[in-house]
C-alpha cells in the first residue's frame, strides 16, 4: 500500500490575523479582570485616603477615631474571633469523624452538615429566629416556651456569635478534612506500630499533621464571619448591636453629603481587616509546614462501643442546627399571621400565593435575581475556561496577577465590593453618557467581579486533571487556538466548569452583601428582600421567600450530585 | 516529503543549561532515532523540532523552510507533523475514529474522503472493528496504535516519536517495533523516534542519534555505533560496551593499529586518521574477549562472577593491572571454571577511541 504525499496541508489557505487569537483573548481577559475586579477596588481605596483629590489623613483620622466607628470594629472582631473558634471546634470534630472513623450513613450526614452554608444566611437567620421566639411553634411542640415579652434570645452578641459559627463551620470542615484525606496512612500507622492508643493518635500525630488546614480553616471562617451581612444584620440590627458591616449598611441609608467617602473609609477598614486575617492566617498555616511523602489511603479508625452513642450525637447535633429552624421556618411560612399555630385550621398556602403570584416586587425580584445569576454563571464560566487555560499552562506574571485580582474580590466582604462599585460607577460611563448606578448592570458588574474565583477554582480543578499531550496532540493535527478550546479542551473541562457553573449560581442566588447597597425600586434582587420584609414585618411572607430559595438550593445540589461521577473530587463540597 | 536540518540548537530553562549546539541533518524518509539516558534532553530536542518550545540559539528547517530560528516560529499547528505521544495523548471524549480524522477535520476535508482515509489508517494497524470505540476501552497497545493511525491519516511528513514504548509490558514491545516498522514503509514519513533504550534504537533506525547531557556526542548508523564509537561515552553505552585503557598505539595506516591493553600487545581498528599516541582508551564488547588459547599470550584476571545466560555463562573478570574495568565475555556451559579462578585473557578485536577534539 503506498500513501501518496499530498500535500495539502501546507497549502490549506490560512487567513492570517496580524496578531494571533491568544493575544486578543488574553487582552480581553486583562481588561475584564482589571476592569472589573481591580479597578473598582482602587477607586475605593482612592475615596478612602483622598476623598477630594489629595491625600486626607485627618479626615481618615477623625472618622476612624470615632466612638461609634471603634465600637463597631471592637464589636465585629469579637464575633469574628468568638464564633470562629466555635467553628473550629464543630468543624475539626466533624472532619475527624468523617474522614477518620468508620462512622456509618457519612454521605447523608455530609450532604446534611455543608447545607446551612448553601442556605443564604439571612434565612437561616430568619429560621433560627422564628425556632425561638416566645410563640415558636416548634418550641411549643416540645413543650418549651420562652417568656413572652422579653428579648429575643439571639438577638445579642452571644445569638450571632453561635449563628456565625455554625454558618461558618462547613468551611472549617471543608478545609480539616482535605488535609487529612492528603494525610499519609504511613505515619499513622508507624504511630499505631509503636503502640499509641487512638486518641493519643489523633492530638499526637492526626491532627498536629492536618495544621495547615485547620489554619486555613479558620482564616476562611473568620474572613466569612467579618464579611457576612445576613446573620449581623438580622441579629445585630435589633439588638442594637453594631458591627462595621451594619454600619457601612446604615450610612448608606443616611446618605448625607460626606455619606460616600466616609462609607469608603469603613469598607476600606473591613477590607484590611479581612486582608490581615487571611495573611495572619497563612503565615501560621505555612510555618513548620510539613511536607511528607506517601501514600494517602483512607484511614479509618474503630470507634468501637462509641460509635452508637457518637453516631446518635452526631445526628442531633444535625437536628438542632438544621431540622429545627428550618421546619420553623416552613411552619410560619404555612399560617397566616406569625405566631399562630400551625393547625389544619390555620394552615395556608396563602404565602407562597403571594410571593409567587401576587406581590409584583417578589416576583420581579425573583425573575432579576434568576436572570443576573445564570448571565453570571455563564460569563464566569466561559471566562474562566480561558483563564484557567492560561493560568494552568501558560503562567506569566500577567495571568498571575489576574487571578491574584480575581482572588482578592472574593475574599474581600462582598459589601466592600458594593461600595467599591458604587464609587466607580456612580459618574456616567465614558462614551456612553449614562450611569449604571441603581440598574441591574451595576449588580451584574458587582457579581461578575466577587464570583469570578468561585467559578474559576472549580474550573482549575478540571485542568489539572488534563493532560497537557491532550491539547498538543490537537495543535499538531493543525488546530489552533480557539478550534481547540472548542473542540478539546472545553469538552475535557466541562464537567468542572459546570460545576463551578453550579456553585457561582447558587453563591449569587443567596448573596445579600453584594447586593444590598446596590439594589434600588428600578433593581431588586431575592437575597435582600428578605430583610426588607422581615423589616417590614411581613414575617410569614419573608418565610416563604426563604422556603422558596431552600428549595431552589436543595434542588441545584441534588441536580450537581447526580453528575458527580463526571466531576473531580472535591469540586462539590457537599460530596463525601 | 521533508527533511530535518537541525544546526546549532541551543535550549537553557533558567540557569539549566539543556540543550548545547546540537547539530544534525535528517534525510527526507529517514527513520532515525535519538538515544540518550534520561535527562539529557531528548525531550526538549523533540519539542523543539515540533515547536512546543523556542530555541535560545539555532534554527531548525523543514524541507528547507526555516520553521525555529531566534526571530522566526512557526507555531506547532502549522508544521504539518504528527507526534506519538508517551502516553499517546487520545482524546477521551471522541471516538477512535474522531480521533483519527481529527486532523483532516481541521483541514475541512470532505466527509466522504475523510472516513476514506480514517478507514485506510484503521486497516493499515489492524483497528478497523475498533473505530467506534471509545480510547478508554482499549488496552495499551491498541492505544499505541490509534496514535499512529492519527499520524498515517494525516500522512504527516515527519512524524515524532518519544518513548513511545515506555508504558507497554516488555512482551508487547516486539511486537509494536514490527509496527513501527510497517509504519514507516506505509508513510514514507520522515521519523524521529526518541528511545532511552539502545535495542530499541539500534533495532528501529537507520541512524542513531547519541546524545549525553544536551550534546549529540554521535550521529552514525547502529553497525558504526557498535563498531566505531566516538567517544568513550558512546563506546560504554552501545551493545554492553567495556572501556579499557592501551597503551603504545601505532596506527599501521590502512584502519587497523596495535597497542598493549594492560601489558598484552594487540591487533585493533582503529580511525583512518589516527597516528602513533602514548595511552588511548580501547572499546571493546563482551564478543571480543575470551580465554586465551594454548601458546596465547593473555592477561592475567580473576573471574568475579558468574550468570547463567541461557545455553552459557556470563563471565565478569577483573585484572590486577586494571582493578576498576570489568572484563565482561561469554564462556560456553561447560566451562569448567568456577568463581575466583585465575584465567588468561586475549582480546581479538576493539576500537581505538578517537582522541577527544
Ligand atoms: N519546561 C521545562 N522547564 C524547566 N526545565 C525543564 C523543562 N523541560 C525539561 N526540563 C529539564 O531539562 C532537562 C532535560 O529534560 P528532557 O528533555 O525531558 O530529558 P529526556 O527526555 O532526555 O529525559 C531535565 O533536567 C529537565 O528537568
Ligand atoms: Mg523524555
């Protein structure tokens, strides 16, 4: 058999761009990811240091040193740290039980345990208050009641303290258990060699081992716990107890002629103070990191005639975080006026009428939530493929610096985001002639430059799972650049960029930070809401609201779990 | 058809210095390959050639065309080569005949000639009942052999190879080599394949390119690397190569010399422009020695070790002279000797090593 040499493939016809796509691509990313993430960002810390052109340090003195701004930073860095700490505790627990025993039933327990971080945490403040108020039906049907008239129990320092930290002791959880499925059994095993006892295993080698994450744990935790508006604003705000995050949130209500700048100084200060945890955080977490070789198998530890009694803790502990605000909440979203009974008598679907059907601003609140969420997935998604394309196979200081940005807009409270975009779009755009403040561009802008992150770690983890023969194979068949991004590598990340797809869908769906100083009577968004109308004392209708978005959470989790076998481990952090 | 000209090519990463001007020409059709141990950067030399990677000096030419230089490139997907990758790089979502065809799809050949021309790749490798196979449902070899299919569709002009071998059980070697083969004679391509495994190299190529620690030490025929390696490097790593030193060399003037390794005069081959030199280094291989024969003058060595080889005996001998050089040669199985005994040894053939330049 002979084969010709045809020689068609030099002459193919070629159209030649004067510059080849990857430049034009990678520009465009600069541009979004500067524009974005990181310009914004230096507006805000403009405004802060020179809010009338030139440097102000008196200015920055005389707002910082007041007693309500220090009240309020002393307040936030107490919740912070206290429920931090809890979160270490119940998270560390967790991850040990989970990766280390041969506890039974853990996929279920897992799924049950990350839920409260998927819930938005406004509703899961609206659940925990309705769970212990003087008329909570679920305390009335344990034969409990609190006395009627006095304060509300969570509304205190001590009620956020505990809500922030079983909100935040997932991300501990997620963080511990990582480290220790990376954990080499061979350690623990020369440890049981040498004839320790378990315990003396677990605080003598496990866990002193798993450092970094418990660290990196608690950086999350605290970063989360400064950041978070839902629970302090619902607790905090009643309870007259004021943190940064509130206080940034009423100056913006307030809107005085100093109101911007001085509500950049305090986003200025949460932002650093964020920025100082994670970096405290990392330096405790790298230092004597230690790095050993072997191979990471699965440990699983006996618990032995404990594990009944353990399992039985385990779930109630479930219970009474979760099963109990949640089904207060369902309760009060099915009677009318909050405080009934729920009987066959008072049982109605009246809420969820109205929230669907009837008030108008819920449902177009509903439909520009769903609408600027899926846009942002799918921007994210297609801008991560690139990103991560570069980043995973082409790092250059360049891409680097993008995802530095990209990193930094997440971690930074996502009210800072608010007011960083406030500040930078609030004059009419260049060319355009108009300004995007209070529209749903300036909320879609915001989204696009806090989840980028989100979405762009899920898709890395796709990367790292290619290999990079994979896209050499298709340039030396010919392809060029974005013949193969179509045609081999997004079908070879897809599973990951999905996900992540998932994951930045359900995060802007519940987000409130973002969006609660930039939502306005032309643009509302569903997290929000639910303050207004509990504010508004609409507790039943804001139960339903809640309920509603529960339900849209537990369905998209379900939905990701059925394609998991197609995902890299630990893109789904509800996944055991 | 194309040839490969490769002049001074120079790669550094950072401060590693990976590749030093390497230089070669390989002829349109040829099948050469390039042999090193591992590190020495074959690897870089291939990304090169394919244009993974840009050169710090140097150029590489097909056919004439320059396609690396320091100011030109021409990237990957325009050199119209195919590669064989180690891990043979098949695309998991597409089928083994999308696989095949990925090429001529990018080249936007009709429908009708492209399944043509994947059915002819398939039934030259034997694969036509697999072509809607998935990759992952395939064993190793058949892996190796879609990949090369990819190549045969493309009728690439050079085609590159890098250990292609490396992941297969040894049994299935052989017969991928015979594949190798009948690839080259169906494709006419140019072929670089990239072995750190001397039978391998010496088993496939026309040409065996040597390379140590970035430089292509020799570039010859397998029978010249055996025969008349260049440099000690090359003498040791070829056909189980001894290097001993000699003394007194003369070169008679028409190939052939004499010289006394470890005190015994012997007849050796030697480069045609070799004159007289006071110490050489002799290669030599285990064929060339035995136990010297009545009236013979041999060295005297000490068998060390012995290992059954299969219908004889492998022999490892040490002189006193030399205390370093293993004498390794061949003893029948009914060699009546035994470890530690005293023999005599004679050397009937070796090479004179070149002085190094
Ligand atoms: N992309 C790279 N960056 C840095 N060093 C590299 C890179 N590729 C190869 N090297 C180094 O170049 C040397 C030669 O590598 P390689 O060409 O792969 O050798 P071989 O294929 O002969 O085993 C090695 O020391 C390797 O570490
Ligand atoms: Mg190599």
């Amino acid at each position: 058999m002979t084969l010709a040499a045809a020689d068609f493939a030099r002459e193919r016809p070629r159209r030649a761009l004067p510059i080849a796509s990857e430049t034009w691509v990678l520009v465009a990313l600069g541009l979004f990811v500067m524009g974005l993430s990181f310009a914004p960002l230096l507006r805000l810390a403009y405004t802060a240091i020179a809010p009338d052109g030139w440097p102000d340090a008196s200015r920055l003195a005389e707002i910082l040193g007041t007693r309500q701004v220090f009240t309020a930073t002393v307040n936030t860095l107490r919740v912070a740290l206290f429920s931090t700490l809890l979160s270490l505790v119940v998270g560390t627990l967790a991850a040990t039980l989970v990766a280390l025993t041969d506890m039974r039933g853990k996929a279920l327990w897992v799924f049950a345990f990350i839920l409260p971080l998927m819930i938005p945490p406004q509703v899961s403040a609206l659940a925990w208050v309705q769970a212990f108020s003087p008329s909570s039906p679920i305390l009335g049907l344990l034969g409990l009641s609190l006395p009627a008239g006095g304060r509300h129990p969570l509304y205190s320092e001590a009620g956020i303290v505990l809500l922030l930290g079983i909100y935040n002791s997932p991300l501990v959880f997620l963080s511990v258990r990582a480290a220790l499925r990376r954990l080499p059994a061979e350690l623990v095993e020369a440890g049981q060699a040498a004839g320790a006892s378990q315990t003396r295993l677990l605080f003598t080698i496990i866990l002193p081992l798993a450092r970094a994450g418990i660290f990196a744990g608690a950086a999350l935790a605290f970063v989360s716990s400064i950041g978070n508006f839902g629970i302090q604003a619902m607790l905090g705000i009643p309870a007259r107890f004021p943190t940064l995050i509130t206080l940034i949130y009423q100056k913006l209500n307030s809107f005085g002629p100093s109101a911007l700048s001085d509500m950049a100084i305090l986003a200025m200060l949460l932002a650093v103070l964020t920025i100082v945890g994670i970096t405290l955080a990392g330096w405790l977490g790298s230092r004597k990191d230690v790095r050993v070789d072997g191979s990471a198998r699965p440990l699983a530890l006996r618990l032995g005639l404990a594990r009944l009694p353990i399992e039985i803790v385990a779930w109630a502990t479930l219970v009474a975080t979760l099963v109990l605000p949640l089904s207060a909440l369902v309760t009060t979203s099915l009677v009318k006026g909050f405080g009934q009974k729920l009987t066959l008598a008072t049982l109605t679907i009246d809420n969820y009428a109205s929230a669907l059907f009837r008030q108008a601003a819920i449902r177009e609140g509903f439909f520009t939530s769903l609408w600027l969420t899926i846009t942002t997935a799918l921007v994210l998604t297609g801008l991560s493929i690139f990103l991560a394309y570069f980043l995973t196979w082409h790092r250059s200081r360049f891409i680097r610096v993008l995802h530095l940005a990209s990193e930094l807009a997440y971690a930074i409270p996502g009210i800072v985001i608010g007011v960083a975009m406030i500040l930078f779009f609030l004059k009419p755009l260049p060319l355009l002639d108009f300004s995007i403040y209070g529209t749903v561009w300036i909320i879609l802008a915001a989204y696009l430059a806090n989840f980028l992150a989100l979405s762009l770690r899920s898709t890395l983890g796709g990367f790292a799972q290619i290999d990079r023969s994979l896209e050499e194979a298709a340039q030396v068949a010919g392809a060029g650049f974005l013949r193969r991004m179509r045609d081999i590598i997004a079908p070879l990340v897809a599973p990951a960029a999905a996900a992540g797809a998932i994951i930045v869908f359900m995060s802007a769906l519940n987000e409130i930070q973002v969006s609660i100083l930039l939502v306005s009577s032309k643009a509302k968004t569903l997290g929000p809401m639910i303050v207004f109308l509990e504010e508004g004392g609409s507790s039943t209708l804001a139960a339903a609201v809640g309920c509603l978005m529960v339900a849209i959470v537990l369905v998209l989790m379900l939905t990701a779990s059925a394609f998991s076998r197609f995902l890299p481990r630990g893109v789904l952090p509800w996944q055991n | 058809m194309a040839d490969i000209a490769i002049s001074g090519l120079g790669k550094a990463f950072g401060a590693n210095r990976v590749l030093t001007d390497v230089s070669m020409h390989i002829r349109s059709g040829e099948f050469i390959a390039v042999l090193g141990p591992s590190g020495c950067g074959k690897t870089t030399l291939l990304r090169l050639i394919a244009g993974f990677e840009r050169p710090d000096t140097g150029h590489v030419a097909f056919a004439g065309q320059t396609v690396s230089s320091t100011a030109h490139h021409t990237p990957p997907e325009k050199r119209d080569l195919g590669i064989v990758f180690q891990n043979y790089a098949l695309w998991p979502h597409m089928t083994v005949a999308e696989n095949v065809g990925y090429s001529l799809k990018v080249v936007g050949l009709s429908t009708d000639e492209r399944k043509r021309r994947v059915s002819e790749a398939l039934k030259t490798v034997a694969l036509t009942d697999f072509a809607d196979r998935r990759p992952s449902d395939l064993s190793g070899g058949q892996r190796q052999r879609v990949a090369l299919s990819r190549c045969l569709a493309a009728r690439n002009a050079i085609v590159l190879l890098d250990e292609p071998l490396a992941n297969l059980d040894v049994h299935l070697r052989a017969a991928m080599e015979d594949e190798f083969t009948r690839f080259h004679q169906a494709s006419g391509s140019t072929m670089v394949y990239i072995t750190h495994d001397q039978s391998e190299a010496m088993t496939l190529a026309d040409r065996v390119a040597v390379m140590d620690a970035g430089r292509l030490v020799q570039f010859a025929a397998p029978a010249t690397l055996y025969r008349e390696p260049a440099t000690e490097m090359v003498a040791a790593f070829i056909g189980e190569g001894i290097v001993v030193p000699a003394e007194d060399i003369v070169a008679n003037g028409d190939g052939s010399a004499r010289a006394a390794v470890l005190g015994v005069p012997v007849s050796l081959r030697c480069a045609s422009g070799e004159g007289a030199r006071k110490r050489a280094r002799i290669g030599l291989h285990p064929q060339d020695i035995r136990i010297a024969g009545a009236g013979e003058t041999g060295m005297p060595a000490r068998i060390k070790r012995l290992s059954y080889r299969g219908g004889g005996f492998r022999a490892e001998a040490v002189c006193e002279a030399a205390p370093q050089t293993i004498l390794a040669f061949d003893l029948p199985e009914q060699a009546p000797i035994a470890p530690g005994a005293l023999v005599s040894l004679a050397i009937g053939d070796g090479w004179v090593i070149p002085a190094a330049a």
